[in-house]
C-alpha cells in the first residue's frame, strides 16, 4: 500500500468510524452521567503524531470530535439523566461504599488522637 493510499484509508476510517463512535460513546456517557467531565482531544494526539508528511497536516484531513453540541441545554432531560443515576443501584451503593470509607476513616483518626497533657502549672 502507498503512502496516499494508506493515508487515504486512515482518513475514511477515522471520519467515517471511529469519529461517530467516540462522538456516540460520549453521547452516551452524557446520558448515563447526566454531566460533562473533562477530556482530551484524540485529534491533538494524531495532529503530533501524524505519519504522512507529504502534504497536509493531520487536521486538514482528520475531523473533529465535536461534543460542542452536546451541551447540557435540555434540563429536563439532564434532570431525569441525574435522577436516573442517583436511583441506579451500583451508583447507590458505590455512594455508601464512599461514605463507609470515609466514616471508618474519620473513626480512625479520632481514636489515635491523643491530646497532649504538657500543661505546667
């Protein structure tokens, strides 16, 4: 396979599968979650990594995952994504896990502590 070849099959296997997947999975990830968190750009990685040197840059090719426009706008439906998650039995009980460590962590700290009786009189 030539180069322009090769470049071309990664450019239509990015932008026709691998971009809606990811643009799905983040779409998904909204709705079990009911939030956006933090992430990073895949195309950044192929921008520095990109092999084909013979013409353009990689974001001339390569689409961009846009999650722009999946915002959080439908409150209603962010709403009943959020009551969803807070009703979800694994959610609930990593909840209580989260609250049992922290309570046997707080228990912990209270029985070593010893106040210090150095007062002089």
């Amino acid at each position: 396979m030539m180069a322009v070849e090769s470049r071309d099959w990664f450019v239509k296997l990015w932008n026709g599968e691998l971009l809606p997947y990811l643009e799905q999975c983040a779409r998904e990830g909204l709705q079990m979650y009911g939030r956006r968190s933090s992430w990073e750009d895949p195309l950044e990685f192929l921008t520095q990594t990109w092999p084909w040197n013979d013409g353009l840059p990689a974001d001339h090719y390569l689409s961009k995952l846009n999650l722009e426009n999946m915002h959080d706008d439908d409150d209603v439906t962010n709403k009943a994504f959020v009551a969803d998650a807070d009703m979800d039995p694994l959610i609930m009980l990593m909840k209580l896990k989260e609250q049992a460590k922290i309570q046997r962590q707080l228990e912990i700290e209270s029985m070593s502590y010893k106040p210090s009786n150095n007062s002089t009189a």
